[in-house]
C-alpha cells in the first residue's frame, strides 16, 4: 500500500488545506519512499518551467528537501532570508506549491509564446517582438543577511543584472565610520542606458560617492561592517545599505536598457510582503485571465465579499456607539 503525506498526521489541518490556483499538488502528492519511511517523493514544476523531483527528508528537528541529490536552502518568502537547508515540514510543503503553481503558469506562456512570431528565435523574432512593443524584463530579490562580506552581495548583483550594461560594485564600510542612524532606512538608484552611457536617472536617498570613499574598505575585506556601499562606474552616487536586516530588489527592464536596485528595511517590508502574497494566493483565480470566472463561482465569492464588508460596517457601528 503506498503512503503518501496525506496518510500521516505530519501536517496540521490549515497546512492540509492549503492550495494555490495553478498548482494540482496536494499532500497526497508527496509519496513516502518504500525504503525510507521518513522520507518522501514529490513531482512537481520548478519555479522555470521545468519538471522536477524531489525528495523531503523528516529530521528530529524539522525537515530538508533536496532535488538531484543536492540540499535545498529555505527562502522566507517575505523576508527573502536563506534560513538554511533545515526548515519546518509545512514550510517546505508551501514552498513547493508555490513554486509548483510558479512553474505550471511559467510553462504555460512558455509553451504559447513558441507558437507566435514574437516568440521565435532569431531575427524573424526580434523583428517581430520591435514591431509589438514586446521587451524582456526582470525582478529579483534578496535580503542583505544572506551575504557574509562586500564581495557576495556584488556578485549576487552582477548576476542579477547581467543582461543591463550595469557595472555594479558592492564596498564595505569600516566599522564606526558612519553613525547607525544615519543610514537611510531605504533607498534607490533607477538608471535608463544608451549602450554604455546614461541617458536619465533617478536617485532616492543617495550619497556622493568621493566623499564616502575614504570609509570604504577594499572588496576582500571580511569583517564587522554597518552598511554596504553600492555604487555604478556610470554614477557619481552611491547607496549606503544596511549589512542586516535589509531586503534589496535587483530590477531590469527594456530588454536590458534600463535597471534598478532598490532597498527597503526587512521589517517594513515583511508585513507588506505577507499581505501582498496572502491577497494574490487568495485571489489567484480571480486574476488568472485564462479561466474566465463561473457564475456559481462570481456568485460564491460576491457572497463572500458582501458579508465582510457587513461584518465592517457592523463593527464601525457598534464602535461608534
């Protein structure tokens, strides 16, 4: 008989029910290896597109998952922390239907796009993605405690920005060189390229870099720091970052022509991440343009809507009583 997580009391009732439109898994989907019964098979689509298997492991003290043989780290979804590869059993579970969902959609345009002109390869394709506006485009995120010195969070950058003309360098700087409450809570650089050379650009909360300089220490410097100095050979500016605690956004857009990095603190950002994402998990269906709604369905949630802006209205009454 073949036992799968749907079968064991590892997930508590609200991690049982959770789904997200898009992804078909459900804990009958991650099914308990024959010769190990603390671990478990799931098949699911990767976050790219592509299909993937993967194995979660039950530890004394929470849960890894690993895929071809390789430990996974734990992202927090809000914070974008690598929490490591050890991490509880429903945080796992989530995470692999949220990408599961990511990658159903992901494989979907994919498989469109290559039936239209725009989606070719080559120069017919370009032609075509010209004549209708059609650009590539890129966000991602991470969160400054995942890097223990200057040099890993430049390379995160670069890699994050490899297909701009962007030259980005990342510089510690020396403890005590700057007061804690100086630096910016958030901050952000936008720079829009002709080539190699800046057409425009936008600065929030920048410093000029010359005078930043002399408290700058070199990219092998592996120490204490306060904040991270973030700068571009085409700017004369520069961002000064928190080390901790401070997630970072890495953005492109025109095919390239055009990046962005922005930081915001980790707890302004968190409560706004979890409330963002909970919204669109909750109304993924509603905003999958594919499915058009069914009236049992517009019916289901018009119900639903009206009764809590009631129960609002409800308690704005009796407060105001």
């Amino acid at each position: 008989m073949t036992c799968t997580l749907a079968d064991t009391a590892l997930l508590d009732s609200a991690t049982r029910r959770f789904t997200i439109h898009g992804s078909n898994l459900s804990p009958a989907s991650f099914v308990q290896l024959k010769d190990d019964p603390n671990s478990f098979r799931v098949r699911y689509c990767d976050s790219d597109g592509t299909s993937r298997e993967g194995i979660i492991a039950l530890q004394e003290e929470g849960a890894t998952f690993s895929v071809d043989g390789t430990l996974v780290h734990y992202t927090d979804p809000d914070s974008f922390k690598d929490l490591g590869t050890l991490a509880p059993l429903p945080k796992w579970y989530e995470l692999i239907i949220r990408r599961d969902a990511i990658g159903n959609a992901v494989a979907r345009e994919s498989a469109y796009e290559s039936t239209q002109p725009w989606g070719q390869q080559g120069v017919e394709g370009d032609l075509a993605r010209v004549e209708l506006d059609i650009v590539g485009f890129g966000n991602f995120y991470t969160n400054t405690s995942n890097f223990a010195d200057a040099a890993g969070l430049q390379e995160w950058l670069r890699k994050a920005l490899s297909k701009t003309a962007a030259t980005i360098h990342v510089r510690a700087l020396r403890p005590g060189s700057v007061p804690v409450s100086e630096i910016p809570p958030s901050c952000s650089m936008d720079l829009l390229m002709d080539g190699a050379k800046v057409e425009d650009y936008a600065l929030n909360a920048g410093v000029e870099y010359q005078p930043l300089s002399p408290a700058l220490t070199d990219l092998s410097y592996f120490g204490p720091t306060p904040a991270y100095a973030i700068y571009t050979s085409q700017l004369p500016y520069a961002l000064v970052v928190p080390a901790k605690d401070q997630v970072v956004l890495a953005h492109w857009d025109q095919d390239g022509a055009s990046f962005g990095i922005e930081t915001e603190a980790e707890a302004t950002m968190v409560p706004f991440n979890r409330e963002h994402r909970c919204h669109h998990e909750r109304w993924a269906r509603w905003y999958d343009m594919r499915q058009p709604l069914t009236e049992a369905e517009l019916h289901a949630h018009t119900v639903q809507v009206e009764a809590q802006m009631q129960a609002a209205l409800d308690k704005l009454a009796e407060a105001e009583k």
